[in-house]
C-alpha cells in the first residue's frame, strides 16, 4: 500500500480489500481516542482484512461488548503492568541483558545481535512475568510465528489453538500451585475464569516479546547506522531514555487496523460502518509540522511524543516493561562494546515479510 499527504486517503490493503489510510500527527491522535472507532466487527467474516495474522489481520473481539471487554481488560491487567512494578523489575532485566551479552562476548566477533540478545532477553523477560517455564521458549518461537503469519490461515489457527492449551494448561498448573507471577495473581481474581486467563496470558505471550525484540534489532541497526549517535550514547549514558524513544520513533512503524462502529465522517471522507481504517502511525511520527527532520535521527530530540505504543484509551499496557527492555539492551550495549559496527553491508539486512511484526532475520555486528 502507498501512503499520501491525503489526511485521509481511499486505499487497497495487501489482501485486496478496500481501507481507509488516516495519516498526519492530529489525526491519528484523535482517530485513537474515539469511540466510533474498535477493533471488532459487526460481522467479522465479512470484513476487510489486512491479513491472516491472528491479532492485526482482521477484526477482534465481539462487537456487542467490545467496550465493556476492553475495560475489564484493562482493569485486569493495568495492576500487574504499572510503571512501579516494571520498575521493581529492571534489575531482573538489567541482569538477564548481562548475562546474554557475556555469552556472546564469549562467543566471539562477529556475532547475530537479532539471535544473542533482541529474540531472547524480552522472551525470558515475558515468560519470568507470567510464570512460565523458560525451557517452553522454543515452542513459543514457533507459536508466535504462526499466530503472526500474514498469509497462511491454517497456520495461524493451528498456532492460535496450541498456544491457548497451552495456557490453559498453564492457568490450571497456578490454580493448583500459584506462584509470585501475573498468571497466579489474575487466578486469584474471584470472578476472572480460565478461559479468560488464558485467553489474556496468550495475547501477552505474544506481544509482550514479539515487539521488544523487533524494536531492539531494528533500534540497534539504527545506531549503528549513524555511528555519531552510538558514540553520543557512549558519551552520554544519561541520554538513553531519549534515545530509546527516538528510536522508537523514527522506525518504519505499521498501520494499525480499526473497523468504524458507526457512519462518521472524517476529514470530508464519508466512511461507512464497518469499514476498514488504517491509522498510518509512521506518518505521524514523521510528521514535519511536529518533528523537526523528523527523517533524522537525533537522540537528543525533545519534541511531541510517538505513537509506537498507541494513544488515549487503547495505550499499550506493555510500554512500560518494552520501554525498560529497550533502555537496559541499548545502554549495556554502548557500555560494553563502545566499537560495536554492523558486520555486513547495511544494505545486505533483510526483514521478515511472513509475520505481521517483522523484524530483522538477523544482524550481525562486529567489535
């Protein structure tokens, strides 16, 4: 799909089905917090999709009730995922990002970042959280490639069923013997069932490591990138919770998928209930008339705040345990391996097309 300085443009999606793309910082600022805007559709069988991909290639959730979902949704999860527990867990984070990068000091230059620290640290991360056994982790792999496939539905079907026994399984072995850990203290909920636990657990699962280990190979491409910005980071510790939101800023971010709940009108575009908006959250965090060169990297930047995470009501509850993830990798690698360069030509880096997240497939450094 092309974007356009439309603010909001008639588009064909990869699957051939009609959307809307909303583009510009304002607008998809105020598209995010309203209400006439969900994730669930009336008759999800019909609706334009984006892809397979269980959680951004269609509608989710049910339609009647998707407002009241959400906000049990968060009611539920917000207390495990608050800024003040995810700060209590950064030493826990601090010594599972040193403890990757000796193994791959051990292991020698030139060395694949993207395997030694982006895929692992959020995984183990995510899976001490919940409660989940490590050595699970490259079944998990698996699971969350499928669930994210954009073009094999039987995949990501067999993916969605595997992932959801398995946490099922996993809310009955709490239930049984609870832990210090997100899953026994949602299973002490009265009212919270098993299905609903579990339900939950796998949406974490996946995103709660899928998309810190995307940005942090993407985020240290990019500072090596532009070897002046790992040099002032190296100077300047101090400068990696800005750095960290540049960065997450200036990457090549996708559209976010919305269904309309009702007719609206939206910058003289008349869509319909039920059509397919595409917030373009990439325009937005380029967005000129907020960024100044918003195509520059610049870790120093203090300007309007990014969108990666979302806005308003439907703000990602998992930002502030990402935003740790992201701060720790960044400021240990600059400290421990101040000469750090790509190990192959940048042009010679590919993505991952066959998931909805992407991510690089590997990134080899040097030092």
């Amino acid at each position: 799909m092309t974007e356009t300085t439309c603010p909001v443009t008639r588009i064909t999606t990869a699957t051939g089905d009609p959307a809307w793309l909303a583009t510009g910082y304002t607008l998809v600022r105020d598209l995010f917090s309203d209400p006439r805007l969900g994730r669930a559709h009336r008759t999800p069988d019909t609706a334009a999709r984006l892809g397979e991909s269980a959680f951004s290639g269609g509608p989710i959730g049910n339609f009647d009730t998707e407002l009241e979902d959400h906000a049990r949704m968060r009611a539920l999860l917000q207390p495990h995922f608050s800024p003040k527990r995810m700060r209590e867990l950064r030493p826990r984070v601090e010594t599972i990002t040193a403890r990757l990068l000796d193994d791959m000091a051990e292991q020698g230059s030139p060395a694949d970042l993207q395997a030694a620290l982006a895929l692992p640290l959020p995984l183990l991360v995510i899976c001490e959280l919940l409660g989940v056994p490590y050595a699970d982790r490259d079944q998990f792999r698996d699971w969350v490639d499928a669930v994210g496939h954009v073009t094999d539905r039987a995949k990501v079907e067999q993916g969605v069923a595997e992932l959801f026994e398995y946490c099922q399984k996993l809310v009955r072995d709490k239930r049984n013997s609870p832990g210090d850990d997100v899953v026994s203290r949602l299973c002490a909920v009265a009212d919270a069932t098993d299905d609903e636990i579990a339900t939950h657990a796998m949406v974490l699962l996946f995103a709660g490591h899928e998309t810190s280990a995307v940005q942090i190979g993407v985020g240290v491409r990019m500072l090596l990138e532009n070897p002046s910005q790992w040099q002032l980071l190296h100077r300047n510790p101090d400068l990696v919770a800005d750095a960290a939101e540049e960065l997450l800023r200036a990457c090549d971010a996708s559209s976010l998928p919305r269904y309309a709940r009702a007719d609206l009108t939206v910058e003289g575009a008349e869509i319909t209930e039920g059509d397919l908006v595409l917030l373009g959250i990439a325009s937005a965090n380029h967005d000129p008339s907020r960024f100044t060169d918003p195509g520059r990297l610049d870790i120093t930047r203090q300007e309007a705040p990014h969108f990666l995470f979302g806005y308003g009501p439907r703000y990602c509850l998992g930002a502030p345990l990402a935003r740790i993830e992201l701060q720790v990798a960044f400021a240990q690698l600059v400290a421990r391996f101040p000469t750090m360069t790509l190990a192959v030509d940048s042009s010679a880096l590919t993505e991952r097309d066959d998931i909805f997240t992407g991510g690089l497939t590997a990134l080899p450094v040097q030092w």
